[in-house]
C-alpha cells in the first residue's frame, strides 16, 4: 500500500478521523500551554534562569505523575477511553484556567507549580490513553504502521503550529504576567474543544472490552498492584517491544538533554534581548517540528523495507553521528540543522516504537504497557535535565554534554541491534480485527 493511497483509506474511516481531531485539538492546546510556561518560567526579564532551574521546575512538572503513572495505565485498561478523553480535556479546561489566575496574581513559584502539575499529570493520562485507543479505529499490519505515523506527528505538528501561535501573540503582547496569561487562556479554551470533540464518538468504541471494564473505582485501585505486575509481566515476555522501548527511552534522554542545552544557548548566548531568544527558541521549535513532518513521511516506507526494529536502530545510529557534528559548533544556523535531525531520528524511532507495542501488547494490557511508556519518557526527560544542569555552563555551551549525548545514541543502537534478525519488514496483509467502522 503507497504512502498516500494508505493515508486516503485511514483517513475514509470515521472513527480514526474523529480520534485524530481529539488529537490535533489537544496537543494543539499542549503546544499553546507548554509556550507560556516557557515563557513565564525561562524568559521572563525578572527571571535569572539557569540549567538548574529549569531542571528544578522539570523535576516539578513532571517527576511526581511518573510516581502516580503506573496507577492510570491501570485504570485506562478498565475505564472507557472515550471517557478519559472527555473528562481529562475538561479538567485541564478548568486547570489551565486556573493557572492563568495564579500568574496574573503573582502567586509565589510553588503555588504556579502545584497548578501547572496538575495540567501535565492530566496531559499524560491523556496522550497514554489516545496511544492505547488507536488500534481500536484501525485495522493491524501496515496501517497500524501509517496510523502511528499520521496521528502522533499530525498531533506533534498541531503542537508546533498553536506553539508558533502562542509565540506570536507572546512576541505581540506587552511584556508581562498578562500577556503569559493571555495565551493560557487560548490554551484552556482548545482543551475545552478537545473534551467536546470526543463526544463524536460512542462510548464504547475505544475500549476496553464493557466485559472487562470495573465501573467502580474502589475496584480497580484494590487491583492496581495486581494489574501493574501482570503488565510488567506481560512486557518482559515481549522482548522486541522491551527492547524498543529501552532504546527510545535513552532516546528519549538525549531528546531532553539537548532541549535545555538549546533553551540556555537561546536565553544566553544567542541573544541580548529576551524577545530575541524567545524568537530564536520559536525557530528551533518549527524546524525540528519539520523534521517530525518528514519522519511521518518516511517511516512508514522505511519500515515496510526494514522491520521497525531496523528503523530504531537506524534512527539512533543517524543521531549518534549528526548531532555532534551538526552541534558543536555552538551556532544558530548548524544546531537548526541539528533540531531538524533530532526530530526526524526520534519522532521516526517513536513512531516504529507504538507500532511495536501497539502490535505485540494484548488490549487488554495495552493501557498499562503506555502508561509505563510514558513513564519511562517522563523520567528519562527529568533525568536529562539534571544531568545537563550539572555540566552546563551558564550559556549552554557544553561539548563534553554533546558526546555523551552521541555516546548514549551508540548504546541504544546495540540495544536493539542484536535482535533484529528477528524483526521483519511489516506485511500489510498481517491484520487483526478492529473496530473501525
């Protein structure tokens, strides 16, 4: 199946479209949201921000749902899908309004933090549940392959555009708490969209089974612990989906190590002007956004010749040798190339990754599996940020952080290397039955 007639047919089917615009619209809203707190917490004049800082709010954000994570993925395999999304768009509605009041009453640092966590905890049971509901409106083999490919990266892109949005509305604004809050609030209103959206789709569509689902609450926490050890379980006697997710974890590490590398180099070494960095930061943003839109483009051919395995390790070995060479120069116009290579290596490699899991993990185990996907990415990211703000200097140019970086793509090539002769190329006529009518 071509690239594009595979994207006509998934995109005739109704229930996919309907997925993909409770997509689009959520991580449009990601996108607006994440821009104001960077702006708020990296760029704004009051601010003195440095690697620490930023690996402090990270730490903040994103540490404390990768404790409570696990526990989603259980209830995302007993909860209805369709449900989570509705729900967990209105309670970000209503979060991300509330933080918009916090900045514009110049509440200390905690207070903000305490919000803004509640928005990202929310965000990642979200995207978990998006993942684990995909194979629900599509059918298996190469379309599964072109679903992972299209969907991600559209929402990825979405995130991007509504970002630049943001950015100009933020570049456009006087400066000030207002203006972050301003573009918070654009931020709510898409989640509220995102909520009403999937009210398109009936109940049940996304899952789980209704034999499996535990309409109480007080039922499926008792069977947390039970349920997060069966899906462990069930993860390990899957070595091609382990291992894949090994490696996008280091990738994932890498990813967020070079992100604050970048928003230091923005902040500091860059520019003198605030607005100058925040442009700079915008630029970055769309170009690796870019290289998102071609791995889109080039993953599902390349796994179809492959094996999605091969595309892992092929992305990662592609990193290993770019990224330092395209980025220790330490300018602006090379590290743009850079971002648009580290878009393309780890969008393309997350992108064979869902198909990997999506395909070998049983329904039933799925949401749990991402939920401990999300978790693996979320501290990965963490930890990057505090391994960057212990070798950063205080205008980001670290060369000693860039190897180590390249070193860490090597290893996750060697992770996977050694077990692709099991892996083949994806045969579009493998298909497994799937709602998607």
């Amino acid at each position: 199946m071509s690239a594009v007639r595979g994207l006509r047919v998934l995109l005739a089917i109704g229930n996919f479209r309907r997925l993909l615009t409770v997509r689009l619209l959520s991580q449009a809203a990601d996108g607006v949201y994440q821009v104001a707190l960077a702006s708020y917490v990296v760029f704004s004049p009051e601010k003195q921000t440095s690697a620490a800082a930023i690996a402090s709010a990270m730490a903040v954000l994103l540490l404390p749902y990768s404790l409570l994570g696990p526990f989603a993925g259980v209830l995302l395999d007993r909860w209805r899908r369709r449900q989570v999304l509705l729900y967990g768009n209105l309670a970000r509605t209503v979060l991300a309004a509330g933080t918009a009041a916090l900045i514009v009453a110049e509440v200390p640092d905690a207070l903000f933090y305490a919000s803004a966590l509640t928005v990202t905890a929310v965000n990642r049971f979200v995207l978990a549940g998006l993942s684990a509901a995909l194979p629900r409106v599509v059918a298996g083999g190469e379309q599964l392959i072109l679903a992972n490919s299209l969907s991600p990266t559209a929402g990825t892109l979405a995130a991007t555009a509504a970002g630049g949005l943001a950015l100009a509305v933020r570049l456009a604004a006087p400066n000030g708490a207002a203006s972050d809050a301003l573009v918070i609030l654009l931020g709510a209103a898409l989640y509220l969209c995102a909520g009403l959206a999937s009210l398109r789709m009936p109940r049940d569509l996304l899952g789980p089974d209704p034999e499996r689902l535990q309409p109480h609450l007080k039922h499926a926490l008792l069977s947390t612990a039970r349920g997060l050890s069966a899906g462990l379980r069930h993860l390990t006697e899957h070595r091609g989906a382990a291992r894949a997710l090994a490696a996008m974890t280091l990738m994932r590490f890498c990813y967020g190590a070079l992100t604050v590398m970048v928003l230091m180099l923005c902040r500091y070494a860059w520019s003198d002007a605030d607005s100058d960095g925040l442009t700079l930061l915008g630029i970055a943003v769309a170009v690796s956004g870019a290289g998102f839109l071609a791995a889109a483009v080039c993953t599902p051919w390349a796994t179809a010749r492959l094996g999605p395995l091969r595309w892992v390790a092929t992305c990662a070995a592609a990193a290993a040798v770019l990224e330092p060479a395209l980025g220790l120069p330490f300018a602006p116009v090379p590290m743009l190339f850079a971002a648009f290579v580290l878009g393309l290596t780890t969008q393309g490699a997350k992108i064979a990754t869902d198909t990997i899991v999506q395909s070998s993990i049983e329904d039933s185990y799925r949401g749990r599996v991402f939920s401990l996907y999300d978790v693996l990415f979320n501290v990965a990211f963490v930890g990057a940020a505090g391994v960057a703000a212990l070798m950063l200097p205080p205008d980001g140019t670290s060369t000693a952080l860039v190897l180590v970086v390249s070193a860490l793509y090597a290893v996750a090539v060697s992770l996977v290397v050694f077990h692709v002769k099991r892996d083949r190329p994806v045969d579009s006529r493998e298909t497994t039955e799937h709602r998607f009518t």
